[in-house]
C-alpha cells in the first residue's frame, strides 16, 4: 500500500484543492476495492501544527504533525496565497519536503503551491508549472527553474506539477492513472466530471503587462508599443528614439519583462484580438486588421501559440453568440 500525504501549510492554503484531492484519490480507492483488489492508498493531512483555520476562519483542520511520518510514498502540495511570508512561515515543512524526496518520495504541487516546492531547490533547472498569473512573481523569484506556464501538468523525476485553479483535478487524474490504472482514472472523470483531455491552460491565460520593474526606459516602450498596435513598429527605431542600441534594449526589455520587445508585440496584439473576440462584434478579420496583422495566416499562427487555440476556435468557446469569420 501506498502512502499519500496531503500537506496543510501555514498561510491560508487552498481549501478546495485539499479536500479535492483528498476524495478523488478516496473514491479511486473505493472503485480500486470493488474490482476486487487491495486498497492502494492510505491518505493522511498533515502540517507543522495541530489546527490551522481555513477559508477565512469558517473552516478548521487538525492534521497530524508531519513528524509523525517517517516515509511517504506520494507528497501533495496544495495551492496557498504566494509570498515569501508563506515560505518563511513554512521553512520547517520545505525542509521535511526536501528530507522524503531525497528519500524516495514522490512530490505533487498544485497551482501556486509550485512557490512552496520551488523553494525546496529541488527544481532548479527543472520544468515547473503554476497559475499563469503567478507567472512573473515566480520566475523573479526562482530564475534558475524552467518554468512552463503554458502546460496543465509537468512531470519530471518523480514531480508532478499543475497550473493554476481547478486545473488540479487534471493532475489528480494523472495521478489515478499513474497509481491505479486507466480504467479507474476514467472513472474518476466520469463521476467528478473532470475532462481528461486537457493539457494546456493557455486558453485561459490573461495575459498582463509587467511594468511594476523599475527601469522607466523600458516602460516608455511597453507604452508605445500598446498604443501603436495597429501599425507596423520598428525597434530599431525606437530604441533609437529612446537613445539606447539595440541590443541593450533587447537585454534590458527581457530583464524586465521576461519577453523579447517581439514576444510582448504578439502577446499585448493577442491579448487585444482575443477582447475583441469574445464581445463578438467584430470579424476574425476586422480584429486582425484592428491588431495591425495583414497576414491571415501569420496571424492565425501566433494565435494558436500564445492561446493553444485558433481564432475561429476561440470565438466559439468565449463568445455567446455564434462563431463566425
């Protein structure tokens, strides 16, 4: 048999992706038993102390103290409010998450409980997912993890991750099928009703402007650029017009970004296109014209990249009325 620890942080941990996890994998070991099997899991909370108060005081756990344990086969790391408070307040349970790693254990993080495992090292250089938009505060953070903030779930030497929100039943699946077998990970998502298709949350990704860096320089660009959208725009020549070479303010905008001037362009002209197409007024091509793309093609192209979707696609998930070009 198996042993699975739910940890309980400090700090307000996410409730849902608590007790989520912990009926999933319940009813998996229920359906496991009705095949006539053994039970595969034993599931435990636990923390650092006694009772912790969740969801603003209306809720109040009492897991057992991660001492207790002496080995654990799986840890779930569930999604909690991130700040270096929350890592401070649990150093004590980073270190025992450092401790049954290295001593065979198997980690799960889940959306933004990514910053609890990051701060373990156990990453560094290791592709990683959490809430997209936790995406800029965890690459300064950690810069030296491959975060991967497009993906639904990473896995990796034994580590499991998930973006953000309830996307952590698509990883709890994944983990039904890695521990029992598909067949009960399809009954999973049949009662729980969860889509075992997905495997990106771009769709949902909003993507948002990062101008809280410092470097004035680079804000002037970011501003110029969203205010010139629909027409053609020469770095070059801005970066003339801002008395810098270009070089330097390729490095300078990726330092304070994380995008290249080229990737910001496409991201704020998607960000745009997508608004636009989700009040569906607009054509697919009067968006494109309105983002300053003349190339259906190209523009269908960076759409799908940055949204894992195609316009058209889009539309029709987003928009109440009826897709149409």
């Amino acid at each position: 048999m198996k042993h699975v620890t739910i940890l309980v942080p400090k700090g307000n941990a996410n409730l849902s992706s608590i007790t989520g996890s912990h009926e999933i994998l319940t009813s998996a070991n229920a359906y496991w038993r009705k095949q006539g099997n053994k039970p595969m899991l034993e599931i435990t909370l636990a923390s650092t102390v006694s009772e912790l108060k969740l969801d603003a005081g209306f809720v109040t756990v009492h897991p057992i103290h991660i001492q207790e344990i002496a080995k654990t086969d799986l840890l779930i790391i569930p999604s909690a409010p991130y700040s270096a408070q929350l890592i401070r307040e649990n150093e004590a349970m980073i270190g025992w998450i450092r401790e049954q790693y290295l001593g065979g254990a198997e980690i799960a993080s889940m959306c933004t409980g990514a910053f609890l495992l990051a701060a373990t090292g156990l990453i560094n250089g290791r592709l990683c997912s959490t809430h997209w938009s936790a995406e800029a505060s965890f690459r300064q953070m950690f810069p030296k993890i491959n975060l991967q903030a497009d993906k639904l779930i990473t896995a990796e030497k034994g580590i499991y991750t998930n973006g953000g929100a309830y996307s952590f039943l698509n990883l709890i699946l994944f983990l039904v099928e890695k521990y029992f077998d598909r067949q009960t990970a399809i009954y999973c998502s049949k009662i729980f009703q969860i889509d075992m298709e997905r495997s990106s949350q771009s769709p949902f990704f909003i993507f948002q402007t990062q101008k809280n860096h410092g470097d004035s320089l680079i804000e002037q660009a970011q501003t110029y650029i969203e205010e010139h959208l629909s027409g053609k725009i020469s770095f070059e020549e801005l970066a003339a017009e801002l008395a810098i070479s270009r070089r330097n303010f390729d490095r300078r905008f990726i330092k304070a970004t994380g995008n290249t001037p080229v990737e910001y362009l496409q991201r704020v002209k998607i960000e745009v296109a997508k608004k636009s197409l989700e009040k569906g007024r607009k054509s697919i091509f009067e968006v494109m014209d309105e983002v300053g793309y003349s190339d259906d093609k190209a523009f269908r192209e960076v759409f799908r990249k940055i949204t894992s979707l195609s316009p058209l696609a889009y539309k029709a998930r987003y928009n109440k009325e009826s897709a149409s070009v």
